[in-house]
C-alpha cells in the first residue's frame, strides 16, 4: 500500500508518535511518503527526553522513506531547508495525495 503522512504539529509526543507509524510501515514493506506542514516543518528541531521525534525522523530517511517538507511553512518561520527536509509545495502535497492509497493526518 502507498501512505501518505500529513504532520502539522511541533507537539513531541504527537509527532514521535506521527514518524513511529511512518516507520513501521515502511517495515511491514509499504511504501511512505511524509508531508511536514504548519509547526510540522518544525519536526527536526523538537527536543524531548522521552519523545525524540527526531530521532524517528532520521530512522525514516535512512530507511528510505520520502519526507517533504512546505517552503511557505519553513520560510514563514525563519528557517531553511535541510537534506532530511527539503522545501516542497503544495503541489508536491497535492502529488503525494493522489499518489496515495490512503493519507493519514497528524
């Protein structure tokens, strides 16, 4: 099956929770796209000591996952793209949303 995952919150456990589901599809051999929006493009820098939203982040590229990540989102809030997250746009949401079998939103 081909998911897509939409995340829009910063929220620790919400995103953690978010990129766990993203990796355990991607084990039980689907095919995973994630969409970061909104505070989601915030995702690499969230800092928890029992969420490490980052730390799934990384697991899911290096398993090969897709992340992308909206340039208005990112450059709204003073930041830059980064290879993890590359700046998107709704164009690219809208293509992984046609793409998909199914789109999961966090």
């Amino acid at each position: 099956m081909k998911l897509g995952i939409i995340i829009e919150t910063n929220e620790p456990e919400k995103s953690w929770n978010a990129l766990r589901f993203a990796n355990t599809a991607l084990k039980a051999g689907h095919s995973v796209k994630v969409f970061l929006m909104s505070a989601g493009v915030e995702v690499e820098s969230i800092t928890h000591e029992k969420y490490n939203a980052k730390a799934q982040l990384d697991t899911f590229a290096s398993a090969g996952g897709e992340i992308l990540a909206c340039g208005t989102c990112i450059k709204t809030r003073g930041m830059e793209d980064s290879d993890v997250c590359p700046i998107s746009t709704m164009v690219d949401c809208l293509e992984m949303v046609e793409w998909a079998d199914k789109v999961v939103t966090f």
